[in-house]
C-alpha cells in the first residue's frame, strides 16, 4: 500500500475514456484499470475475436457527429454509421489524442473494491501475470457499462434432446460460421434483429423467434437521425404523448404495421420500453431471408417447435436474449438495490458510499456520448471541490423521486431505472 492516489477509474472504454480526459484536463491524478488488452470496449472485441456484446456486422446505430466525442470528432471520411473497427480505432486515436494511455493499466482486472473507515477506497487488482495489487484512493469511478452478464431465459422443455448448439449472442461472431446450417434466433432487440440479419445471408434458413412485439425504428426518419431528433429544439418542446404520436405516424408512412411482416405488435406505447433500431430486419423479412415464429414452445431431438403449433430442424439457436449488470468487484447492493432497480443520484453518485461514481450507467435514446463528458465533467467538479453534493437523505429522495417517475413511463425493472432522456438530462447536469 503506497500513497493515496486521487482516482481509480475502472474500464477504458467510450465511456471511460471520456472519464480519463476529464481527468487529464483537470490535472486529476488517477490510474485506469482495463481488463482487456487494448482500450475501446466492445467496439475492438470482435476484430480481436474475443468473446463479448460485439460480433463482426456490428455498427454504430447512432449518428457519428453525435457519438464522437466534442473535443476530438470522428473523421470526416467516417460513414454516418461506422462500422464496429473503425470506431475501435478512433476510441484508440482519441486516448492518444487525450494522452491517457500513461494512465491506463491494461489486462488489468478490478478484483475488489471496498471502502475504509477513514472514506478512503482499497483497490485490488490483478494483472495479466496474475500478480495481485493493493491500492488506496480518495475516489472510485465506475465506467465498466451495462452489458456484463447473458442472461439466458429458461430452458424450454425437451432441451437436454436438442441435437443442435445451444448459445447465447455473446459467443455469436460472424454469420458465416453457421453457412448452410437452420438456425433459429431467440428475441427482437438490437443484438437479435442484427444477428438475424447477418445469418440470413449464409444460413440456409433463419428464423426469428419472437415472444413479445417491440417497437422497431429505422436509424432515420425525414431524413434526420434519430439521435439528431432527439435533440432538436422542435422534439424536446413536445409533450411525451406528442412525441409518441408523432413518431407512430411517421412509422406508419415508413413501414407500416409490424403484424404485415408477422411480427407481433408491441402490447406498450411506444417508449414505454427499449426500442429496437434496426435498417435491415424488416427488408430481409420481406425479402424471405428472416422468416418470423412466435416463442419456442420445446425442443424435441433436431426440431424447435414453436407455440403456434408449426415447428422446424434447427442446426443452432442464438439466445439474444440481453445481458444483466453484475459489479462483484463492489460493496454489495450498489449500485442496484434491493428492488433490483440501480439507485444513483443524478444517475451517477452512490448517495451511502462517498467518493464512488458511476459514468455511463444509463440508457438514452440516442447517442451516449455527450451525456458521458457531461457526467465525467460534473464529477471532476466534485472532486476538485468546485460542487458539492447534497447530504445522503436529500440525494436518497432524488434517487426516490426518479425511480418514481421512470416507472411510470418504463415500469419497475433493472433496465427501465436506467432510462434518460437526452436533453432534459442534460440540462439537468449543467444545473448541479
């Protein structure tokens, strides 16, 4: 144990690395601590082929004047949706830009974090020799993102005669390691309808189970990028039953009703939950490539029989079936409480465990980025004293008041207690 470090900031990708250069900039002394060998998150896993959310037709699903970073833009000769290796290479180019990577510790795992009677934090770490080591600082930011654990649904009965591979998204890679194989995809978010999409042109067939009816959003509409709308002056100056309005008309014009590409229809209003982004899965259900089926029912040998009574062989089935946040390095209950909702102030201060922060625990509609610098901008200011933070019960009855309202839009889950929306939320941060 050495002397107290200012920071330890945990995890170099988008989002840390947002941390690390406001730290830099403020001439904040801290080290980063990356589990992987390089930093950019899960843009740079699938060209280096390790296991995690990302997979080779991976793309940005926001704009990239929007999720690149302000001081430091995404190049010109960038297309508007980048594809999952150029934005490893700008995520790298910007930490050599912002001269963080002194800081970075790579192959470095956060194996306990815990804080002392004094509020000092003890950080234990372990490299990639194995060598474990012990270290005290005055402040804890959390910048490791959501997507941790697969979670994987219940096995449908039958399952231990499947003949076929079983996997979860997170295993999945490229398309063509199942060429000329059936293949049923399990779910209708991001990772299912991308996955789906990428199959369909090797597999012999692809099908798309799918058990509940979610809103599925191309990346533009009237020629304006959803994150672009998000933002306008026009868009937030509406009521929130306006913005569903607006939006449900336009899909209307756009791609008509779900149900005439045998998708079921949402049973929610639109932004009641996540949406699903996606250019590509309706055209390729049109176009017969992805073939839609209700909710698997059983598996019995080499066939997937689904609950409308149809069934078919199946080589393989993709769970993409989400992830769960999981932070076993940290205090237990933090940041997710006993009501399995993540209980933070402002959506970053753990209000009973002083000098802890979380960056980048949300989920906005739109690009993450600016609300990211806003976050890391906000914290330093608080670390330098510049902000001061409410006492414990004031920051308690915000968490309270949040939770409150997000439930009523979203419902009561761990994903909906993430929910923000972008230009309230940043404004907000600007206020405190």
């Amino acid at each position: 144990m050495g002397e107290t470090v200012s920071v330890c900031l945990i995890g170099a990708g988008l989002s840390g690395l947002a941390a690390a250069h406001a730290l830099k900039s403020r001439g904040i002394d801290f080290v980063c601590l990356e589990k992987a060998p390089d930093v950019g998150g899960i843009w740079r896993r699938p060209q280096a082929g390790e296991r995690g959310p990302g997979y080779l037709s991976l793309h940005l699903n926001t704009a990239k004047q929007l999720t690149g970073y302000a001081d430091h833009p995404m190049p010109a000769s960038y297309p508007l949706y980048p594809r999952h290796n150029d934005v490893a290479a700008y995520l790298r180019a910007f930490a050599e830009w912002a001269d963080v990577l002194d800081h970075i510790e790579l192959a470095t795992t956060a194996e306990s974090v815990r804080q002392e009677a004094d509020g000092s934090w003890t950080v234990v770490s372990v490299d990639a020799h194995g060598t474990r080591t012990s270290r005290s600082f005055a402040h804890v930011v959390v910048a490791s993102g959501h997507n941790t654990e697969p979670s994987m649904p219940a096995p449908p009965p039958g399952s231990d005669t499947f003949t076929g591979t079983i996997l979860h998204a997170v295993d999945y890679r490229d398309g063509s390691d199942f060429a000329g194989q059936k293949v049923v995809v399990v779910g209708l978010g991001a990772s299912a309808v991308d996955i789906a999409a990428d199959l369909s042109r090797y597999a012999a067939q692809t099908l798309l189970s799918v058990r509940r009816g979610l809103h599925i959003l191309p990346k533009q509409l009237f020629g304006m990028s959803l994150d672009e709308i998000a933002d306008a002056p026009w868009w937030t100056s509406m009521s929130l039953a306006e913005q569903r309005r607006f939006v449900e008309q336009a899909l209307l014009v756009v791609r008509g009703k779900l149900a005439d590409y045998g998708l079921p229809e949402p049973d929610h209003p639109i932004f009641a939950t996540a949406v699903t982004i996606s250019d590509e899965i309706l055209s390729r259900i049109r176009h017969g490539g992805v073939v839609p089926r209700p909710a698997i029912d059983f598996l019995d040998g080499d066939r997937v029989a689904f609950t409308d009574g149809t069934s078919a062989r199946a080589d393989a089935i993709v769970y993409c079936t989400g992830y769960r946040m999981a932070f076993p390095y940290l205090p237990a209950g933090c940041p997710v409480g006993p009501q399995g909702s993540v209980e933070l102030y402002k959506r970053i201060v753990a209000a009973d465990r002083p000098g802890l922060y979380f960056v980048g625990l949300i989920r906005p509609l739109g690009s993450i980025t600016r609300i990211v610098e806003a976050q890391s901008r906000w914290i330093t200011r608080i670390i330098t004293g510049e902000t001061a933070l409410p006492e414990p019960d004031i920051m308690r009855k915000e968490i309270a008041a949040y939770l409150g309202g997000i439930a009523g839009q979203y419902g009561q889950t761990e994903g909906a207690s993430i929910q923000v929306n972008v230009a309230p939320y940043l404004e907000e941060l600007r206020e405190v």
